[in-house]
C-alpha cells in the first residue's frame, strides 16, 4: 500500500509568514520509548484546540496523535519532536523522528488486539497524511480541516 494519501490541497504553504507566526501551535519534545508522553500530548492538544475554539472536536485529533507518538516512541527507539499548528483551515500534527526507516502501513493482524492498527486509523480518520524525508529521519503528519478537527 501506499503511505500517505491526501487532497490537492494538502500541506500546501500558501499562507504569509506572518500568518504562521500567529498560529496557536503546540511543539514537544518526546523523550526516547517514554510512552507518558502519550497521554500528555494528548492533554497538551486537547488544550490547544480548546484555545482554537474546537474543543468539542478533539477526540479524532488526540487519537491520530497518540498513535503516530505511539509508532515513533516504540518503533525507533529514538527521541521524537510533536508539532502541531492550528489554521483557520484545520489542524496539523506532525510527529518526526530521526530513523529513516519508513512506517509500514499494514492489515492488522486479527488475532493481535494492540499492533497494527495505527496508520490504518490515521489513513482511514485523517482528511490528509503522509511520510516527508529529512535529512535526518522523517515526519509522519495528518491533517484535519476545521470541520474535523
């Protein structure tokens, strides 16, 4: 399967810088396999989209994020950094890692409760998501428009 599938318009930059620099944003560092982060990026982005105004529009946005910090903190052993930045147009979450190995999007395995399912939640919730490269590691992100998130 593919990894990433979005709109035409996703993570299309066409806002000023000023724009940017405005938004509400959440940015976190997540120590190496410390899953209390979970529930704490969880916390901290109920609270940004209860400033945004969306707080009733939250439960989609904590679950995508608790799997992608998930998936990072347990399959690379490695730090990871969470950003997310809210927009008149919706939410971002992006979670980076510094391994470049690719996730895998994969069918669950029907006798395992727990693995498995996380990008195929994200790919099946997010109105946008995908895998960018950096030079070192990569991002995984998602994207929810207003109405979503």
């Amino acid at each position: 399967m593919a990894i990433g599938a979005s709109s035409a318009k996703a993570g299309e930059e066409t806002d000023t810088i000023a724009e940017r620099a405005h938004r509400p944003q959440l940015r976190r560092r997540l120590g190496r396999a410390d899953l209390r982060a979970v529930p704490e990026a969880r916390r901290e982005l109920r609270e940004l989209l209860r400033q945004w105004g969306r707080p009733d529009r939250s439960e989609i946005a904590e679950l995508l994020t608790s799997e992608l910090v998930t998936n990072a903190l347990v399959h690379t052993d490695d730090d990871a950094v969470l950003t997310a930045v809210v927009s008149p147009r919706g939410l971002r979450v992006e979670v980076r890692d510094f391994v470049a190995r690719r996730p895998l999007l994969r069918a669950p395995d029907t006798g395992d409760d727990t693995h498995g399912r996380g990008l195929v939640l994200v790919q099946s919730l997010a109105d946008a998501w995908g895998v960018r490269p950096h030079g070192v590691g990569k991002s995984v992100w998602f994207e929810l428009g207003a109405e979503a998130a």
